[in-house]
C-alpha cells in the first residue's frame, strides 16, 4: 500500500519540483495550499499574491495529477504570528515569522490537518535534508541537515522543530541545486518554472514593514542620539581561570546588550516611534550631515529613543555574546541537550544565510550563553539563534 503523503504547494517552483518527485517516488500525493491571510483591517502586502499563487498551485496539481485542497489557516496565522509580531516590535524586539510559521502553521497545524487526512507524511520545498538513525536500544533518532545546495540551505528556517515533527517531515528537494530545481521544472513544463522566489512572510508575501507597523503602533516621535565609537560602555571581556570553570556573573555581562543612556551621545534627529526600528537598519532614519552612514545600535521603546552610531564597523554593532532563557532554549537533538554546568563547541549562526560561526555554549541554570570565537554584528533580541555541529542542526533559542 502507498504511503501518503501531503505536500504543503506554495504556488512556487521549490514546491511544484517537489510534489513531482514524490510522484515519481510512488507516493500517494495530495496538494494543499495555506490561505493564511485575507483580514481587511491589516493590509500586510499590497501585492496580495496568494490569489495567483493557489492557482497556480491548483495548475501544477492538474498537471502532475494529483488532489488539491486549499486550507484556510487565516485564523490561528493573525494569532500566531502576526500578533505576536506586533507585541514583539511594540516591546523593541525584532521576531522572525518565518520561524514561527513553520513550528506554528506549516508544523503544527497543517501537519495535523495532514494526518487528519490520513498522510503518513508531510513534505515541503525547503532546502534542507533529513536523515535517520538508530542507537543500541532500538530508538531512532531524526537528524535535520543543510540542504545540497548551501546558498539556498533554509534549515535555519525549521530550526523550531522537534522530533516527531520531524518524523513526519520530507524534504524532496535537499539533495538538489537550485538550478537543478528549475530545470526540471521547465523539463516538466510546470507554470511555476520561471516564476520568482516569493520574498516576505511565507504563503502570504512581501510585507513593507513599516506601514504594517503603522496601522497598528501609532507613531510616537522620539529623538535619535549619536553614540560615539569609543564610548567606555563597549568596554568588557570573558574573565576565564585556567582548569575552573567561567565565572557566571563575567558570562552575564559578556552577554547582555550595551546599556545606553542619553548623556552618552547627542541628538541628532528625531524620530517617528522606536519601535519602528530594529539593531543594525541603516535606512529610514531620514538624519544627514553626517561623515560616514549611520546605523541603529539600540532602541529603547520606554523612553521613545533610538541610539544610533556611524559605520558598520562601529563599536556598539558588535557583541561577543548572547544569552537564551531556559524556556526559549529547544534542543532538536534533545540527547545532545546541556545539562547545569555543561558546555560544548557548536558553530552557530543568528540569521538566515550567515555564514555558521565558531562558538562555545554554556549551560546555566538560568539559560544558554553562546559566546562566538568573533564578535557578532547586529544581535538582535526576539531573533532566532541556531546551533549546528558540522552540517547537522543541533538546537536554537529566542535571543534575549
């Protein structure tokens, strides 16, 4: 008997090629589209893609044959994401939602839609690998990998996941380059062949963040202050002993944000809400006169002030560290989870296609500091950090 399995079809090539093969592979294969959004109070794309993009999803299912449903997820999608999404940019943290929709939506409530439909599986058209193993007891253990093609590796993007999800997850597309993909799909004379790569939110689209901001955080104006490059707040170091362990109070502040004051710098513009800001944006500011561009180093949404600085190369850009709560720390391999006391070597990155960094994990009982062998550019709080050893997905957490 075929297994069966349900393909989230996103309207878009990655998703198309995927279906495909797994037609190919003798599965029994269902389409399903996410309708995620159609709320007429919060206009999140002008471009209201998704219309086009279940069509053309329907398109590729005719070709290849096989059933296709659209879901309305719309519902739990304002709740899950793009209500947390204001509460976070209201608080001066900078969420990732594509995170979140895949172990929110695509994970949780689409895999199980899917097994209500008797899938044995669930598949989508990330760029990453799965791979099984089994100890001595008999237990198997799911391992989440880079995909092939590593300018288009999205296992960032699934780094929320757990094991049963990831049991029930296919990936067809991971052994494959990009290219690869597309020409397939021309060979396949898919609709979907030439078609962009969406940009924005998943499933729904490019999102001009500002003005989705706006319809919800009012503006507030504020003042801007210039933060000198040498001022004595980036001033601090990891306070090691040989053979004993690192001090906890030196890894607490090794970890935290620069704690900016106004009589640090000086005004030099002003501003339509803090909120509207995140670390490391350059654009938006609307403040000239200066040598050299100026970057966003801090918000403080308290006050109603953003703290800026002039280069990238500038002092407050770059952090040594970053601190996880307990509760934000997940471990996909949860055998390889630290204990109190614990550390461990992993490369870990902060941000989507960065490229993986040397750091060392140190597990307290009030959370996770990842310190990097090289200052970090742009740590932003409510963004995702994920931890790998070698091309394996380890675990990730909420920066704090």
């Amino acid at each position: 008997m075929k297994k069966r399995v349900v393909v989230g079809m996103s309207g878009g090539v990655d998703s198309s090629v995927a279906a495909h093969l797994l037609v190919e592979q003798g599965y029994e294969v269902i389409g399903l589209f996410m309708k995620n959004w159609h709320d007429d109070s919060v206009v999140i794309s002008r471009e209201c893609p998704w219309v086009e993009d279940s069509q053309d999803a329907l398109i590729v299912a005719q070709k290849l044959g096989v059933p296709f449903q659209t879901i309305d997820l719309s519902a739990a999608y304002k709740e899950r994401i793009v209500d947390y999404m204001f509460h976070e940019y209201e608080q001066g943290r900078t969420p990732n939602p594509d995170v979140l929709c895949n172990r929110e939506i695509k994970f949780d409530i689409f895999l199980k839609t899917a097994l209500r439909l008797g899938a044995d599986f669930v598949a989508t058209g990330h760029y990453c690998r799965k791979a099984e193993s089994t100890n001595a007891e008999g237990s198997e253990t799911y391992h989440l990998l880079a995909g092939k093609d590593h300018n288009k590796d999205q296992s960032y993007f699934l780094c929320q996941l757990n094991q049963e999800q990831l049991s029930k997850a296919l990936f067809p597309i991971g052994e494959m380059e990009k290219s690869e993909v597309r020409q397939l799909a021309r060979e396949l004379d898919l609709v979907t062949a030439e078609k962009k790569d969406s940009q924005g939110l998943c499933f729904i689209g490019k999102v001009r963040l500002p003005e989705f901001l706006q319809q919800k955080l009012l503006p507030k104006k504020g003042r801007i202050i210039e933060i000198p490059k040498d001022a004595s707040v980036f001033e601090r170091q990891l306070v090691t002993t040989s053979g004993e362990e690192t001090a906890a109070n030196s890894l607490t502040e090794l970890a935290a944000p620069y704690a900016y004051q106004p009589d640090l710098g000086k005004v030099v513009g002003e501003h339509q809400g803090a909120h509207y800001f995140t670390i490391g944006q350059r654009k938006g500011l609307n403040v000239g006169g200066s040598p050299e561009p100026l970057f966003v180093l801090a918000t403080d949404t308290t006050e109603n002030i953003v703290y800026v600085g002039q280069s990238d190369q500038h002092s407050g850009l770059y952090r040594p560290a970053l601190f996880v709560t307990k509760e934000e720390t997940h471990w996909l391999r949860e055998d390889l989870r630290l204990e109190d006391g614990e550390e461990a070597r992993y490369q870990a990155r902060i941000r989507y296609r960065q490229n993986l960094e040397e750091a060392t994990l140190y597990q307290t009982a009030e959370g996770l500091y990842i310190v990097f062998d090289r200052p970090q550019k742009s740590i932003a709080a409510g963004q995702f950090v994920a931890w790998y050893s070698g091309e394996e997905l380890i675990g990730s957490g909420v920066i704090n």
